[in-house]
C-alpha cells in the first residue's frame, strides 16, 4: 500500500479515520478549556499542567488492568462506549460551581476508561489494513492529528476568550458524541481478534510476554521516555505564555503535521530507518532556548522545529508491530499507548513542579535536558538485528529477557 487513495479505498478506514478525527478535535478543544479553567481558578502552573495531562496518569491503572480487553471485546461496540462516556464526563466537567475535586476526579475517570481506547482503535486499524499499509495509514492519522491541534488549539483558544471554558467544554462534548455516532454507524461488527475473557491475570500475562524481549522493551522505551519529557514541557505553555498558548500549540502541531508527512509518506524505508535517533535529539534540543525565556515569536519557531522531531514515533511503531506477533498487535498498541500517556502524565505533573520551584521557561528546559539524556542512553541500546522470529521459537532471537 503506497498510497493515500488506496487507504481511503479501503473498507472502514474511512470512517476509522473520521471518528478518530471528531476525538482529537474534542480533545484538543476540550484539554485547553479545562486547563484554562483551572489556571484562572488556582493560578497554580502544577495545577494546570495536571488538568490538562491529568487523564494519562491513570493510564498506568489501565495498562495493568484492560488491556486484555483491547483484543477480546468487540471494537465497533467498545469505541462507541468510550466516545459516549468521554462525551458525558466532559458536559459533567462543564457544569457551574462543580468543585476542583470533582473536576481531577472526572479527569482521572475518562483517563483510565481512555486507557483501552489506543488499543482497540490502533488493533483495529492494523487489522483494517494490509500489512504494509500500517505505517502510511498511521501517519495519516497523525497528519490528521496534527492539523487538527493546529486548527483546535487555535480556534479553542479563541473560543475560551470570546466566550468561556465552560461553553467550550460543552463543544467538546457534543464532539465526542459525534465521534461516538460515526463510529456505531460506519464501522461493520468485528469479532473480537483473541479469544477468551479480558481479565487482569490476562492483561499481566500478555504485558510481561511482549516486555521480556530486550530489543522489544527498548522500542517501548524509545516510545515513552524522550517524547513523554517533552510533552511535559508543552503542558506549560498556558503558564508560560497564558494569552498565547493556543497559538504555541499550534504550532506545535504544524511542526508535527511536517514530520509526520516526511517520515510517512516522503523518507523510503532504508533512510526512515536510521533517522528515530536523531528525530529524537530534534525533539528535544529547540526546547534549551527556553531557559532565556524568548518572546512569543521565538517560542513559537523553538517549538515548531522541535515538534518536527515527533516522527520518531512513526519509525518506532513500525518496528514494534515487526517485533509483534498479529493475535497480540492490539495489545501491544495498546500498551505503547498506555505507556507513553501515562510518561506524558508524569513529566507533567514533573514540569509542573518544577515551574512552581523555578519558572516556566527553566522548567521547559530542563524537561529537554532530561530527555537528551534519556535519549543518549536509549540509543546505546538499539540492537543491531531483531526479527519477529523471537516470537516464533529462532535460537538467533529469543526472547532471553536480558538487554541488548
């Protein structure tokens, strides 16, 4: 599959690809609403950075409870659930006088009920497509995700302003519902890809197979660490720049929109393949120009070189879905998933603090030191051969449990 009509010749994509869109633009607008909401509240940066990426601390629940149930519940139903309730929890966190309490409650709730949703919705895209059209369709949805941020945190930021971030919130609601009806109407019944019953024994059993293959784990780690930090660092733009945070998201957003049409669709294979490293030193290195606390224009060239460094994720999905078996793909999304929100949960709860201690700006900074050196000591790591025979019993790469 070379091309993006192919993709949208393909059954189901299609509407995959817009359900998946009417969520980021929930998302997008709804994440900034709240953060704004709370900053006005507390004027607290850590406060902030928590209501936005809040959600992705209560992946780490998830990842060790559901994801079995990423392979063994039915897809069309189980996305149309979590759109419903993402719509519900986000008009709840809309509602006047409703205490900051029960606001990161309802935050930590639709996180761990989103923490099955990656699974199943990348599960099903890599069963949707053929088995080299995984990589070209996920960067369609992450060019989609992309212009999306771009226009999202743009048009939300205007929003929060002319009108209010409870009105806002309500917008996001009604998205999610329209995410929920694409997804019940236009995708056919699936079976569920594994059988038997979604249970924690399960979920542990699975999650330790796919982590006790050296080369595998480090692809996990690659995914997670360096680009976790540095989403860390952008949940402090609302502090950093509270009247111009949307347009650095939105930037953001077009310089991820440029990496991922680069590394999708423009790079071949043989070149893509050596470039996750040094994606990920781009990632990191535009975010040191924080701790001089530029202007806007600045920040926002800094940020949109950086975001370009995203691609690396493309390149690390790719070689995890060759290091993975079909019947746990699922699964195996579903943990990258999990994982790397949970990170991005962390670093900005982190960076948060951090900004408390000191300010935004050096805050920003030293989350990019922290992933340079995760970076750096990841890269010592990368085998020079792996294969998804480490599945399939090869003496040359079993699973040995040991790095490499």
């Amino acid at each position: 599959m070379r091309s993006y009509s192919e993709l949208f010749r393909t059954r189901e994509f299609t509407p995959l690809f817009l359900s998946a869109a009417f969520q980021g633009a929930a998302q997008t607008v709804g994440m900034l609403a709240i953060a704004t909401l709370v900053f006005r509240a507390t004027e607290s940066p850590l406060l902030s950075a928590l209501s936005m990426f809040g959600p992705q601390l209560a992946q780490v629940v998830g990842a060790t409870t559901l994801l079995s149930a990423a392979d063994r519940l039915a897809p069309r139903a189980t996305m149309t659930g979590i759109g419903l309730a993402f719509a519900l929890g986000t008009a709840a966190m809309a509602l006047p006088g409703l205490p900051l309490g029960a606001v990161f409650a309802l935050i930590l709730v639709l996180g761990l009920i989103g923490s099955l949703g990656g699974g199943v919705r990348w599960g099903l895209l890599n069963e949707i497509l053929a088995k080299d059209g995984y990589l070209l369709g996920r960067s369609v949805f992450n060019m989609m995700s992309g212009l999306i941020q771009i226009t999202g945190f743009a048009t939300g930021g205007v929003l929060v302003v002319l009108l209010s971030p409870r009105v806002t919130l309500l917008m996001a609601a009604a998205l999610y519902l329209a995410g929920a009806l694409v997804t019940r109407l236009g995708l056919s019944r699936r079976p569920p890809r594994a059988a038997g019953r979604p249970s924690i024994a399960q979920t542990w059993r699975t999650n330790a197979r796919l982590w006790s293959y050296a080369p595998r784990r480090n692809v996990y780690l690659l995914l997670w660490i360096p680009n976790g930090l540095i989403v860390g660092a952008e949940s402090l733009y609302v502090s950093y720049a509270p009247e111009r945070a949307g347009l650095l998201f939105a930037f953001a957003a077009l310089g991820m929109l440029v990496g991922d049409v680069t590394t999708g669709r423009l790079l071949p294979p043989r070149i893509r393949r050596r470039l996750g490293i040094p994606y990920l030193v781009l990632l990191a290195a535009p975010f040191l120009v924080f701790a001089l606390n530029p202007g806007t224009a600045v920040a926002a060239a800094c940020v949109t070189l950086a975001s370009v460094g995203f691609g690396a994720s493309l390149i690390q999905q790719e070689r995890l879905m060759e290091l993975t078996p079909d019947e746990l793909s699922g699964h195996a999304l579903g943990l990258h998933s999990s994982g790397m929100l949970t990170m991005q949960g962390i670093s900005a709860a982190l960076a948060g603090a951090a900004a408390q201690l000191t300010s935004p700006g050096t805050a920003m900074a030293l989350m990019a030191v922290a992933s340079l050196a995760a970076t750096a000591v990841l890269a010592t790591r990368v085998p020079e051969k792996e294969g998804r025979a480490a599945e399939r019993g090869s003496p040359a790469a079993r699973p040995t449990g040991v790095d490499s």
